[in-house]
C-alpha cells in the first residue's frame, strides 16, 4: 500500500566519464528500507518477523491500515491474521477522524479504494447517512451509488449534504465528458445529415470546393490576359434547410439494479449532455420489474439520479416495449439498453422486440456496462442471442461512450474494444 511512485531516471557522468543512473542507484532500496516496506504491507503482525519498528508517519499510516484490514475474515494484500477484529468499530467520530487520516496519508485514488473497502468489509453504508460522515469522505462515482441505494433510507437532514456530494461528482464528471461528447457527436450529425442534392441556398460551399478540387481546369485568357482556373462541382455537399431541428431519436434505457450503480451514474451525465443537444431528441428511462420515465428531469442528472431506486429484480423486455411505444421515427431512432441482461421478464419477447426494432431501421446498442471498472458479469445466454440478433453485447468506458454514439448516428460499425473476445 505504501509503494512510492516510479521516479524518472537522469543520467550523469561519474569520474571516469562514464554515463551513471544516478537517479537508479538512488531509488535501490536499502535492506532496512526493504523490511520498513514488507512491514508496511504484512501489518503489525509481522513486526516481530521483519525486525521493523515504525515510528512517525509510519505507524500513522499502519494505523490506518490496521483499522480496516487488520482483522479477522478475509485480507486483502496479506494483512491481518491474528483474532483481532478491525478497529473502526460502528462509531460514527471515530470513522470520521479515519476518513480524515486516510486523506492525509493516501492519494485520492487509494481513498477511495479504502472507502470502499470500509464499507463492504465493515458495514458502514448506515454511517454514511449522516452528514458529517458525508463532509468527510472523498467523493467518487462508487460513493454515489452507495448513496443511491441508501435514498429511501435516508433521513430529510443528510439529503441536502448528500446532494452537495452527487452534485461535486455530477460537475465533475460533466466537465470531463461534455466537450468530447459534444464535439464527437456533432460531428457525427453533420456527416448523417449531409445531402448531396441541396438547393442553391442550403450548398455547403466549403466542402463542395474541397470535394472537387480533383476537377480543378485551367482556362486560357483571352486577348494576352492570363489564364484563370475554375472548380467544376461535380457533387454538391450541403445541408437541409431545417439544419438545426431534431436530425436523431436517442432512448437511453438504464437497467437500474443494484449491480449497475456506476452505469447509471454515467448514463445520467451523458443523458443530460444529449438533452442540451437541440439537434439530438433525447429519452432516459430507467428500469428494475418498474418501468420509470425521466426524460422530463434530464435538465439535472442529480434530479435524474434521486428518480432512480437502485436494487430489486429485472424486466428488461416490460422497458424494451416502453421504449418501443416511444419510436415514432425507427430510421432516425438510436436506442441504449445499459443492462447486464440478467432478465427476470419473458426472454423470448425481449429478443423478439429487438429483432422487430433492428428490422424497422432502428439503430440499437447493447452495452453491459458504461463504468471504468473493467469487464462485467453478465447473462452470456443472453449476450449470444443478441449477439445473433445483429445487436452485440458489449461494455463500455466514458470515453468510448462518444464514439460508440457517433458509430450509430452514422449507422456504420461500432467500435467495439476487444471485439474478438466479445460473446
């Protein structure tokens, strides 16, 4: 846990004029330093083993550590061992000056790895309901979700503290992705909208000269004066008139279970970017054995995470045919089923309705997962037949979202990342 990052090495000239590591020879850890690490990893109990003592920031450190894995049951990492239990405890101060410590002595990403941790392997997700605990943790996409499961439960004094945490998360996450997204889809708009017969008002007169430079003739001048040249516009690019009304129907349905917390914390930040795109008519339904509507709240994705209800079953083919009402433009419709398709509905009818959808133009995208937590577990059964359907299952990471929507605005393959070991 205490890994020092890598240091960047230089060179210098010794003595004798040969080039040395200096930067090398500095970083190789002496036996002391080697045991002071081992000891930081193993945990107190290896004290006696390593012959290490820690003193100072160190056995802060340890401290912190010991608190959460130092106990009984299942270690991460070698720690623990022994019959102590960890020592958080259910004591929201103590929890609270833990959080404190871990933020001193860890880089954010290792906070929130512990964070999460602590409330897997402690059971502190009660703690969390109060707003001092919420001031005091480091906020992230994981911490969200936990905080979407506990809603219901959650008293009227830490809502508007756990609304401050969605929000820094939300803003985050907006000023991240919105630019790219905007950018990649835009672009994506134009090339589907483009038409090759425009009237003379609507030539994109750019794009025309640049597609014709191939036809490109000199014309002599007449009477000793110099010769001109011309771009005979064999293809005409342009735009329709109505450039700026709605050119794509995107429906976005979000599996809202349990195991797709940070799938749908994403899928509300990307829904939202999609909405403020006037060219782009954008739906968010969410779905457990419920089907709910909440294009109406896409102006805030906070609004649109409270209006979700992490947790229960699945019917994915009950919000496949709410989604389907709702095509009225199947040629110009991309639809998003954000599942890990573990379906508790009837599995032939989800099937027949994505096969009907593909077959009246509509563009749909299965993804497992829209998170960066790596490879999902999910329905394989379910993921072959789609697969079979034309319609692959796959999952996703914020940054590719953007080009996986541009591919279906433009209704060519989509780039699916290690296609060859996709079911």
């Amino acid at each position: 846990m205490t890994a020092h990052a890598p240091q960047h090495a230089t060179q210098d000239d010794d003595e004798t004029g040969e080039t040395v590591d200096t930067e090398t020879t500095r970083a190789r850890p002496t036996d002391g330093e080697r045991m002071r690490r081992w000891r930081m990893v193993l945990g107190a109990d290896s004290a006696e083993s390593t012959g290490c003592t820690l003193t100072g920031q160190d056995a802060a450190m340890d401290g912190a550590l010991d608190a959460l894995y130092g106990g009984g049951g299942k270690k991460p990492g070698g720690r623990g061992g022994g019959g102590r239990s960890a020592g958080l405890g259910a004591s929201a101060p103590s929890v609270a000056r833990w959080l404190g410590d871990i933020r001193t002595y860890f880089p954010s990403s290792v906070v929130q790895v512990m964070q999460r941790d602590a409330i897997d392997r402690l059971g502190l997700s009660a703690l969390l309901l109060e707003p001092e605990m919420l001031e005091a943790v480091e906020a992230d996409v994981h911490l969200v979700g936990t905080l979407l499961s506990l809603n219901k439960a959650m008293p009227e004094t830490t809502k508007e503290t756990a609304r401050a945490v969605v929000r820094k998360v939300v803003d985050d996450l907006e000023k991240r992705l919105e630019s790219r997204t905007r950018a990649t889809l835009t672009g994506a708009l134009d090339r589907s909208a483009r038409i090759s017969r425009p009237r003379h008002r609507d030539i994109d007169w750019d794009r025309t000269i640049r597609a014709n430079l191939k036809n490109y003739l000199t014309i002599p001048g007449a009477d000793g004066e110099e010769a001109t040249g011309t771009v005979v516009p064999e293809r005409l690019i342009g735009y329709g008139r109505a450039s700026q009304s709605v050119k794509k129907d995107v429906i976005l349905c979000i599996d809202q279970s349990g195991s797709m917390a940070a799938s749908v914390v994403y899928a509300s930040v990307f829904g939202a970017v999609l909405a403020s795109m006037r060219t782009l008519a954008t739906r968010l339904v969410v779905f457990d054995t419920a089907v709910v509507d909440l294009t109406d709240q896409l102006d805030d994705p906070v609004d649109v995470l409270f209006g979700t209800q992490l947790g229960g079953g699945t019917d994915i083919n009950r919000a496949l045919a709410y989604c389907q009402s709702k095509i009225t433009r199947p040629a110009e419709t991309v639809v998003v089923l954000i599942s890990d398709l573990y379906e508790g509905g009837i599995r032939d009818e989800m099937l027949k309705r994505v096969a009907a959808m593909k077959a009246s133009g509509v563009q749909f995208v299965t993804l497992l997962a829209l998170s960066d937590e790596g490879a999902p577990a999910y329905d394989h059964e379910h993921a072959a037949a789609l697969g079979a359907l034309g319609a692959p299952a796959f999952a996703c990471t914020p940054d590719l979202f953007p080009d996986i929507m541009a591919a279906a605005i433009e209704k060519r393959p989509l780039p699916i990342p290690d296609k060859e070991a996709q079911p």
